[in-house]
C-alpha cells in the first residue's frame, strides 16, 4: 500500500520526555532517527519493515540512553 503524493512517511513522538524523529531510509525497511538527551544529539539508523516497529526500536535506544547516562 502506497501514500498518497505529498503525504510523508517521517514521523515524530515523545518518549519520556524525550522529543525524536524518524523518517524512512534510501534503503528499503531501514529508518533514521534522531533525538537529543541532555543537549548530545544522538542520530543513527534502525531496521524494521513497519513504523511501529521502528519506533518501538527508537524508545528502547532512548530507554538505554536515559539509563546509561549519556
């Protein structure tokens, strides 16, 4: 199933208190991200054919962060 023209695939949330964004890839079922914590952005790609798959990936990266203390 295709979007309609001018409708994006990217999309944006909030994870504790966290703003980050995500938009597709040039590279089929690969996503970029970014969000900053404590004013480091951190950018990187994940994998996952779905949205809601690469979004789940990008909150767990975000959980990760925010324990570690970056």
């Amino acid at each position: 199933m295709t979007r309609p023209p001018g409708q994006s695939d990217a999309c944006a949330g909030m994870h504790r208190g966290i703003r980050y964004s995500l938009r597709p890839n040039a590279a089929p079922g690969y996503w970029r991200y970014a969000y900053a914590i404590g004013g480091k952005v951190h950018s990187g790609r994940v994998q996952g054919r779905l949205a809601l798959l690469a979004i789940r990936r990008v909150q767990m990266r975000i959980d990760r962060d925010m324990r570690s203390g970056d």
